[in-house]
C-alpha cells in the first residue's frame, strides 16, 4: 500500500493537494485537503475493468465554481436549517442564510470549502490521512471552537473507513457527513437509475416545499421508500408518491434505521457487477439521487444531467429545534462527537 500527492490547484494562496491512497489490490482513493473531498475512488467491475464510481472533477476550479458538494464532508451540521436560526439553552442563534432563507451544510464557509491540515497515516493494514480543522467560535454563527478531526483509512479488504471526531470548548451542534455522488457504472458510462439500493428501514422523514423535514415519520412500508428487499432507484425517479414528486422526482430523504447500532446499506449496479457495501453507526442515511444536477457543465468529460449520480449520507437526525422529539445532535464541552462510516466495495465475477 501507499500514497502519493500531488499540487492540484491553489486558493486564497494556499496550495491545494491531492492525496492518492492505494492499497494492494489496484484500488485507490484520492481526496484533497481542500474540504476533505474525495475526487476519484477506481474499483474493478466484474471484468477487472478499474474505473471511477464517484462523480469529481479534473481541475480545481469547477470545485470552486460548479460543485454540488461533490466528494466533500459538509459541516457543522449536514442538511437544511430552517430560517438558518435555532434555539440553544433559550438562545436565539442566526446562522448564515447560503439557501435564502434557510442554512445549507455549514453555510457559504463550510467545512467543504475550506483548507484541512493534513498528514499521513501508514500501518501494517491500511493506509490514509488525518485532517484536521478549527471552525473558530462564531463561523458561520455556530457558537464555540469546534475541532474536528477526519481519518481516511484504506485497506486491502478494498474498505475505505470514514471516521469523524470533534470537540468544542462551548455547547454547540455538529452533525456531519460526507457528500460523494456514487455512480456504479463507471466512468458515468449510465445513470444511476437502475442502481439498486437495499436497507433495513422502516420510516423517513417527511419534508416540505423547502425539502426540510417536517417533524412527522412516515411508514415506509407499501411506498416507494420501502428498501428491505431491494428497490431499483429508478422506482423513485419515475414515482407519483407526493414525496417523491416534491423532491424533484426522485429522492432526497432521511431513510431511518429500523434499529440502533451498526447499520448496513447495499447498493448495486447490476451491468457492472460493482456492489458497495456500506456500514455506519449513524441512526439514518440521506438518499439522493441528484434530481437537480442537470446544469451546463461537464463532469469528466460527461454532461451533467439529473440521476448521474446517488448520494448516501450518513448522519444524525435532522437539527430541527422546532421539532423537540427529535433528538438534536448537541455537543458539550466534556463530550466527543465520533462516528465511522465503511465502504466497502467488491464486484460479482462473470458467471457467479
């Protein structure tokens, strides 16, 4: 296994590094100092074909430009804050409004959008980087100084480990994630539309003409939300669910875990005989599956259009303070936030 890195652009005059782990079976994952964002992850299909299955960019500036969160990890608080405000101890908190007039991912200076300290990671099992970033106290109008660290771990096993710690030295909230659009096919050679995508969860979280969750849990049971046996993604794009007709036709839910604990989510293109196998701690995944990325740009060389790819968040529930059954991910002085996400990644062989 190893790494290597290369300069991939520079902001604010701060140089831009893309760090490329590789372990020893062809697999590599490269990712930037620049929000942490993962550009390229190259897994071999059924035929040995090594390709990309995450949707990046070739130069720094369309990160800067054109991202959709791309690859990033997204924070403090992953999601739509509504009227960008919260209540905290009695408090009235404003945060900045990046999606008038709601707050998205962090705000306009997210953890996306920022320089990481970086270093490597090297054991007898794996390879990868530990980030690290201060969000000073008042960024954004998050009260406290919040230091996170992001460890990405490679293995031979073809896992990539995602682990999230933070600290704050005042009551605060955190709740994050990473945003990479996965896309089984590679290359972008198809959509994600016949990806399917298999979970144990039994309710989602309802939203309104903002895509904010309402505060009600619906079953998901006998809806295109119901993923225990296996659904096509497609089933959602093409739905008359309301939810789904509101989400732009498609997703961009909270599927909730049906238990507490380790959770798993299969996703599968089936052409390319590439599965992704997902384990979190977390208590539910954001499905999205790019309903608003048509645009008049190209993404390695490949148009950008609606479906091209599927995000899988792995988060808390949602930080709704107007919403008091649910649980707000808060963050005292004497706590540490820490969560971990796997990716694991293996293709069916022809003839199995």
């Amino acid at each position: 296994m190893k790494m290597t890195d290369t300069l991939f652009g520079h902001t604010n005059d701060e140089p831009v590094m893309e760090y490329t782990l590789v372990n020893d079976s062809g697999m590599s994952v490269s990712c930037l100092n620049y929000g942490c964002t993962i550009t390229k992850i190259l897994v071999p299909d059924r035929c040995g074909n090594i390709e990309n299955v995450v949707l990046g960019f070739d130069q720094f500036f369309d990160y800067l430009d054109l991202s959709p969160y791309f690859g990033c990890v997204v924070g403090r608080a992953a999601g739509r804050i509504r009227n960008a405000e919260f209540t905290l101890d009695g408090e009235s908190l404003q945060l900045t409004a990046n999606e008038e007039p709601n707050h998205l991912h962090g705000g306009k200076k997210g953890f996306h959008s920022v320089i990481w300290k970086s270093e490597p990671i090297e054991t007898e099992s794996a390879v990868g980087l530990k980030f690290f970033y201060r969000s000073k106290d008042g960024e954004e109008g998050y009260p406290g100084n919040l230091d996170t660290t992001i460890i990405y771990l490679l293995n031979n096993q073809n896992e990539l480990s995602i682990t999230y710690e933070a600290r704050t030295d005042q009551k605060t909230i955190v709740n994050l994630t990473n945003h990479s659009y996965f896309n089984l096919s590679g290359n972008l050679k198809r959509d994600c539309s016949e990806h399917v995508l298999q979970l144990d969860g039994d309710r989602f979280l309802e939203l309104d003409s903002d895509l904010i969750p309402t505060g009600r849990l619906l079953e998901a049971a006998n809806t295109p939300f119901d993923f225990k046996h296996g659904r096509l993604l497609k089933s959602g794009m093409k739905s008359s669910h309301p939810q789904n007709v509101l989400a732009g036709n498609g997703y961009d839910h909270h599927l909730v875990f049906s238990k507490k604990g380790e959770n798993t989510v299969v996703l599968t293109d089936k052409e390319s005989g590439r599965t992704l196998l997902m384990t979190t701690d977390q208590p539910c995944v954001v499905l999205y599956t790019a309903n608003h990325l048509e645009g008049l740009y190209s993404i390695s060389g490949v148009r950008a259009r609606n479906y091209l790819g599927v995000c899988l968040e792995t988060q808390g529930l949602p930080i709704d303070f107007n919403q008091p059954h649910f649980p707000a991910t808060l963050l005292n002085p004497d706590e540490v936030y820490r969560s971990t996400t796997t990716y694991r990644f293996f293709s069916k062989t022809i003839g199995v």
